[in-house]
C-alpha cells in the first residue's frame, strides 16, 4: 500500500507558523501592548528627578536590544548581566532626558542593581530654579513605536498624566500649570486599551525572562 507523503502538509504547516514565529521575534522581542512604562518626575529648586519603570519583561527587550547578554560571564544571570551592563546604562542616560531653557541639565543614574523590579532613578542638577523643562523620554518608544510611556507628577504638583510616544518623544512640562484637563481622560483611555490588547502576549512573552536568564 502506498502511504501518501505528508511531506505538502509540514511545508503548509511551516508555512502557517512562520508568520507567528517573526512577530514574536519582533523589534526587540518586544511586548509594547502590556502595562506601558511609566515615568514619575518631581522638582525641587534646582533638582529634578525621575523614576523610570517597566515591566520585567520589558527590561529583558531592553537588554536583548543592546546586547547585555552577549557578556560571556558564565557566572553571571542574566539579571546580573542587564544590571552592570555600561551600554543599557548609556541607553538610559540617552533617552531619558531634561533640559531646561534648550540646555541639557546633568543627569546621573543611580545603580540599576533591582532594576527589573524598582526601576531606575535619575537626578538632574538644572542650575536654576525649575519652573519649566523640556523632556525627552524616549526609552523602549524608539524600539517599537507601539511603546507609550506615562509620565505622571509626583506631589505637590497636580497636573494630568502625559504620554510619550515614538512621535512624540519630547514635550514641554510646565510645573507653575495646574489642574486635569481632557489629557488625562485619554491617558485613561488608552491604558484601558493596551490592558485587554496586551492579555494574549504576556502570558505568551512572560517567560523570556527565565530563557534569557538560563
């Protein structure tokens, strides 16, 4: 008897599956439709300062995108290896930014041990008084355009969330403004959105960061 060869149904197969294959081996292994980045900055005189965060996944992309893990330290985790990786830091100091009257303020990141789970501390000494600044916060946007960043004030100024995107990386904060406008209800609108969307993928890409790790 004649067996039929299954060998035109593998290839329809592969065929099918390839596609899914690329798009999870997208920018930066990126997952920009899960619980976006978030930025919390304050000023205080002349100091400002920002908290960076983002999902553990997120980091690991970061990470992958620079090239930490390519460090050949057998004894290093992968954790390890994103932590003291100079070329993340420098991507960080890069992308996250403040200046103050067209000029850049001196910024220093704090050690980035715990970063996948407390995030990333900036200070920036802007020499005078901070009453308005211009922002750059272009972390993960310039990856994957998909990417939104939150930024959000930290007490006493009460202002609305604002959203960093790969088009809009930049923007003007004015810390004398006060009061919630229309912004923030499309901030809310959108993080609503990217929480049902991003459902499907994290539960797909949660454990890239046990693979990277190994």
């Amino acid at each position: 008897m004649n067996i039929p060869s299954r060998a035109p149904v593998v290839v329809l197969l592969f065929a099918a599956v390839l596609p899914v294959l690329a798009a999870l081996a997208g920018p930066a292994s990126a997952h920009p439709f899960g619980a976006p980045p978030t930025a919390r900055i304050s000023a205080t005189g002349t100091q400002v300062a920002i908290h960076y965060s983002a999902s553990p996944d997120d980091w690991f992309a970061l990470g992958t995108a620079k090239g930490a893990f390519k460090d050949p330290a057998p004894q290093l985790t992968g954790e390890e290896k994103l932590e003291r990786s100079p070329v993340v830091r420098d991507y960080l100091l890069k992308t996250i930014t403040v200046a103050q009257d067209g000029r850049p303020c001196p910024g220093r990141l704090a050690s980035l041990v715990g970063v996948t789970d407390h995030g990333a501390q900036f200070d920036y000494d802007c020499g005078r008084p901070v009453d308005d600044l211009d922002v750059t916060l272009s972390a993960l946007t310039d990856l994957d355009r998909n990417y939104r960043t939150v930024l959000v004030f930290a007490p006493p100024v009460e202002r609305e969330q604002m959203l960093f995107t790969s088009t809009t990386p930049t923007q003007h904060l004015d810390f004398s403004a006060s009061g919630v406008s229309a912004g923030v209800v499309g901030v809310a609108l959108w993080l609503a959105f990217v929480v049902v969307a991003g459902v499907g993928g994290l539960v797909v890409l949660r454990t890239r960061r046990r693979r990277v790790a190994a």
